[in-house]
C-alpha cells in the first residue's frame, strides 16, 4: 500500500530522514511513534506531497486514494453536516453534474455510480460519526464558523472519516477530543479495515487500535508487528542485546588499547601494536544504548494542610449572572485526594477548575478554605497567554517574589528539565512541550497543597507523560485531573468525579465501566440518530 524507500529529508539544515525505508501492507494499522521533534509529522507531509523529499522515493499502490485532516476548512455560514458531504467530492461533483446533464447514457452512470459509493445514505453515515465527535442534531446544523479552533478541528476529523480513504494519516487525532469522543474514535478505528498511519502519543490508543509500530529514531524508520506494548517489550529485549555486544567488544577495544600503550614503542612488538591500532580503527563499535534524555519533573513538596482543605456548599458556577453551567455543588477536597473529572466537552470541567482554582467566583453557595492554601493551576490555553518575547528566566523572575535570588529562579526552572541555554531561549522558540514544561514550573515553584491540571499531556511525548505521570505520584499534595489520557488516569488517580447534567458527583465505579458506559451511550444516540434519518427521508 504505501513503500517509502532510502528516503533523505533535510530541512533549515538539520537531517531529519536520512536513507529511511519501510513497507507498509494494505489493511495494515500502524503507529508511527518516536520522540518529539524527530520528523513524524514532517514523514506524512512528504508522503502527501506537500514536502519534496531530496533523495529516495515514495509510491503507493494503483488506485490508493490517501486520506489526511484537512487544514483548510471553510469559517463560512455552511453547516457542519454539509461540510462534510462536500469533503466526498466525487459525491458532490456528480449530484451538480445530474442537475444538468442530458445525455441519456451518462446520466445512466451518474445513477449508478452514486448507488455504488452509498451517495443516498452518506447523510445518515455523516451525521453518525458526527454524534460520534459530539455533535447533535442541533450543532451538526450550525454554521461552521460559529465553532472553536478546536470544534472544528473535529469536523476535520469527521471529514477524513467520511470519505473512506484506503490509506488513512492521523496526526494527534484525539489531541482536541474529550473522553467520550475519544473512545468513540478509539472504537471506529478498531474496526477500521483499510490502512491506518496514526502518530498519537496516547499510550492506550496504540494499544487497541495498531497492528504494527513505526518507530522513528536515529533517522530511519524500524516497522515492529504488534501494539505498543508489545514494541517496548522487543525494543528492550533488542537494546539489552545490544548493550551486551557493545561492552564485550569495548572490553576488546580496551584490551587491545592496553596492548598498543604498552608494547608501542617496543621495536619488536611494533608491527602487533600496528596490528590492533588497525582493528581497532576498523572495528564495528555498536552504540551504546543510552536512554533518551527524559527530563524527569520535580514538584515542590507543600507543607502540610488539614483536611478539608477545600468544601463546596450548594454552589452555582457559570460566567453570567443567572445562568449557571454548574448547580447543587457539594464537594470536599481532602489533602490526600487523587481525583480526575469524567464528562464530555462542553459539560463544565473547565468551569469547576476554574471555580476550584479561584479564577472564576461562585454565583451562589459557599467555599470554604485556609486563608493559607495555595493552588496550583494548569490549563493548556495558557500557553497562548505566554510573551514569546521573554525567555523561561524572565518569565519565572516576573512571578516569583520580587528580589527572588537568580539562582533560586534557576533551580526551579531546573527542575522541569531548564538548563542555562534552554532557560535563556524566548519562549517563542520553545517546543509545544517546552512551554507545557514552563507552565508546570510557573504553577508549582510556591509548592502548591492543591494542583488542577486541565489537559496537561497535549504536548507532550509518550517519554514525558511518564516523567510526568512519575512526578505527579511522588507529589505530596492534592491533584484534581482532567485528561483524556487513560493511562495517566489509570496510574494517578484514586477517585472520579463525573461532570454530567449541570452538576458534578463522585463515581463510584472504575474508568473502564466508564467507556462501557459512554460506548452504549453513543450506540443509543447512533440508533436515534439513524430513526430520524429514516423518518426524514420516509417524510
């Protein structure tokens, strides 16, 4: 299906790809994975053509038609569901061809050939993998542009979905997915019989829905059958017997060295030293295996606090007077409490973090907490609300205390990974995961009793999950959780707290009888949604 082939890509002078090759078999279901910053992206550019490779060839197989999420869809009045007819554009083009064609026989295949692509049902399938990113009937009708960057970066979704292309490129699909939209995708793509490229950083993801991994390292790709775990596993077992060739043969190299220094300048044993100089020289040294450089997180560690340290009594929390998203609050924040907030987007678990945070006051009730309790809030839009102009050194030295000691501004930023140089560079030229790392350290450098992450992985690469997933375990505070990532849910949290029905309670139940619940949700609303379809179309 797809056969990239010694293929070479440089970019602002840097190597990205050099001679990488690999084959890719139709109905084949792939992870593309590797650090951040290694080309993944930049690959499926090259294999869409946008990019020209500088050496090497790219080919799929006759008749392959490539489907990727659109970066250009309409900000217009055009309503979402036809958005997405329009994206099938062999569809469109023969419905405006029956409006005007005369000619008897080729009004004949137009018929036939719109029977044969399913033109007749493509509303209904349409409107069913819509329900399926969260959108209702209400909202499938609405014009595109009254959406967010991130809602409509779903309807993109939806459209590459829609068009059924034999060899389907997602790039961080479920990155502007909640929950409940993800377990969806996360299902659609299970039963997905083409072929799949998905680069995710989602552990679970890889887990459910790949056949084979494509790792991406060193400048090549390296195909490995089975899910992620499964490649950790046969990566691991291949290092170590790397690692095992590499000391034997430098205790060889050592051995040989010690030969040449001590017998070098003896005449007689001159043309043997020459000898080993030579093997040494010509010797096959394996890399060593050295583990990527992961910069483990470190959060301050917070006095102690009584618990509660936080109580909700009866509160209403919205952002106009009279029109509350969230209603009958009654909640209780203990100083051990791991807790992460169920819900589907557009529910109110930003607006809870925010009330928790203190950035949003109730509207009615009350809240109860120590006039000493700190809390520590992260939210992934506060990115944006970065200068680009300063470097992490400034940004820190403007929120600490004023007078704060440079060295002390330092070993916080050293703390989430911020060596010198690093800590002098603007933060307009820090990586996506770069600035999540920065916000971690401007949320936490008072050590926080109480930290609300909201979406804290979007940014951040299968190693950095883990050092984060590891750092959150040895914190010593509170943590309240909103992350479609399962496995940092899984690893982190104790309780959960669904946001439903404009009010938030405990679930008493585990996150797995959670997707159970939210796949039956979405059948049901599926089968509503196709009852009406018939109903329509009958009417």
């Amino acid at each position: 299906m797809l056969f990239i082939n010694n293929l070479t890509f440089r970019i602002a002078g840097r190597t990205l790809l050099e001679n990488a090759s690999i084959s890719i078999n139709a109905g084949q279901r792939v992870g593309l994975v590797g650090p951040n910053g290694t080309g993944k992206s930049t690959l499926f550019k090259l294999v869409s053509g946008e990019y020209q490779a500088d050496a090497g060839d790219i080919s799929m197989i006759r008749g392959a038609s490539l489907g990727m999420v659109r970066q250009d869809l309409p900000e217009d009045d055009t309503p979402v569901i036809d958005v997405l007819l329009a994206s099938d554009t062999e569809r469109a083009k023969l419905f405006a061809e029956a409006e005007t064609c005369e000619d008897p026989d080729r009004i004949g295949y137009i018929y036939t050939r719109l029977e044969e692509i399913g033109a007749y049902d493509a509303p209904a399938r349409a409107a069913t993998i819509l329900a399926g990113l969260g959108f209702n009937e209400e909202a499938q009708n609405r014009a595109i542009s009254d959406f967010s960057g991130g809602w409509r970066m779903r309807v993109a979704l939806a459209a590459v979905l829609f068009c059924q292309p034999n060899l389907l490129l997602l790039d961080e699909p479920t990155n502007h997915l909640d929950f409940e939209a993800m377990v969806w995708l996360e299902n659609y793509l299970m039963k997905f019989t083409e072929t799949l490229v998905i680069i995710s950083h989602d552990r679970d993801i890889l887990n459910k829905t790949v056949t084979h991994i494509a790792h991406l390292e060193n400048k090549k790709l390296t195909l490995y059958t089975g899910n992620y775990d499964e490649f950790e596993r046969k990566r691991a077992e291949k290092l170590l017997g790397q690692q095992a060739l590499h000391e034997k043969q430098m205790a060889q190299k050592a051995h040989m060295q010690k030969f040449i220094d001590r017998f070098g300048a003896t005449a007689s044993k001159a043309r043997q030293a020459q000898s080993r100089l030579k093997a040494i020289q010509k010797m096959d040294i394996v890399d060593a295996v050295m583990a990527d450089r992961v910069t483990a997180f470190e959060f301050p560690e917070p006095e102690e606090q009584k618990s509660p340290m936080l109580v909700l009594e009866h509160v209403e929390a919205g952002y106009e007077t009279g029109k509350p998203v969230l209603r009958k609050l009654d909640l209780r924040i203990d100083a051990d409490d791991r807790i992460a907030l169920l819900g589907a987007n557009g529910n109110g678990k930003s607006t809870l973090v925010k009330l928790l945070s203190g950035r949003l006051p109730p509207l009615a009730g009350q809240i109860h907490k120590s006039s000493k309790l700190r809390v520590g809030y992260f939210a992934q839009f506060q990115t944006d609300e970065l200068d680009v102009l300063l470097t992490p050194y400034e940004v820190m030295r403007d929120a600490m205390p004023k007078g704060t000691a440079e060295s002390k501004i330092r070993a916080a930023l050293s703390k989430f990974g911020f060596d010198k140089h690093k800590a002098d560079t603007v933060v307009g030229d820090l990586s996506g995961g770069e600035k999540a790392r920065l916000l971690f350290c401007l949320m936490s450098f008072d050590a926080p009793h109480i930290m609300l992450l909201d979406e804290p992985t979007n940014h951040l690469d299968m190693d950095a999950r883990e050092a984060l997933t590891q750092a959150l375990n040895n914190y010593k505070g509170a943590v309240i959780l909103v992350s479609h990532d399962p496995h940092l849910v899984d690893s982190v949290v104790d309780r959960l707290w669904l946001v439903a029905d404009g009010t938030c309670k405990p679930y008493n139940d585990d996150l797995e009888a959670y997707r159970k619940l939210v796949v039956s949700q979405r059948r049901k609303e599926r089968e509503e949604t196709k009852k009406e379809a018939k109903k329509k179309k009958a009417g």
